[in-house]
C-alpha cells in the first residue's frame, strides 16, 4: 500500500550514535536515531521525565541518554532503563535500499 511509508532520506545521512528531526504539524518533533551497530530507531523527540530533547542526547548502544539528566531511553521499546520509569512513544522505522522510511500512522500517534 502506497502512503503508509514516508520516505525522510538516506541512512547514512543520520550519522553513526547520532540523531535528526522531523517536524510533524500539529505535534511534538520525532527523532530518528542511528546507532554505532548501523540500526535505525525513531522515538518522539521528547523524554517522558522532563519533555528534554532526546535527539540532543548521547547515543550509546541501543539508548539514549535525555541531555537534561541522563535518563537512559531504550531506542527499541521508549521504556526508561534502570529504576526510572516512563515511557517515549516509539514509531515504526525501517530501511530500504539505503532509504529510511518511517510509518505515517505511527508519526500521527506518537506526535498526538
């Protein structure tokens, strides 16, 4: 089905543990993050302790750390790790041919 997949560039234009934006009308920004292992991971930009910008954050494995204080966000679940608790929307993401596209819907919810 054509539509349900906005296409938002090429992969290797995020850069490796790093992070770029999408503005979503009427919403909150999504950031989409690739990590040093080369996987692509798209979360609302907004950590669910104190809304800090998580694609201003540190990518280190499969998280990133919120740059207001160092909460751990898993890029996989939006789950907070450790004995923090909440929770990031997360938007469904994949790569093809060297594109990263991310899923309508899931941008309309998350930024909702």
């Amino acid at each position: 089905m054509t539509g349900e997949w906005l296409d938002i560039g090429w992969a290797e234009e995020i850069p490796l543990r790093g992070a770029r934006t999408i503005s979503v009308e009427g919403g909150d920004d999504i950031a989409v993050f690739r990590t040093g292992e080369d996987r692509v991971f798209a979360l609302l930009d907004r950590c669910p302790h104190k809304h800090g910008r998580l694609s201003q954050g540190i990518v280190h494995g499969g998280a990133v750390a919120c740059p207001l204080h160092n909460w751990r966000i898993s890029l996989a679940t939006g789950e907070a790790l450790g004995e923090d608790k909440g929770c990031t929307p997360t938007v469904p993401v994949k790569i093809s041919g060297g594109r990263v596209l991310v899923c309508r819907a899931g941008l309309m919810r998350a930024a909702a």
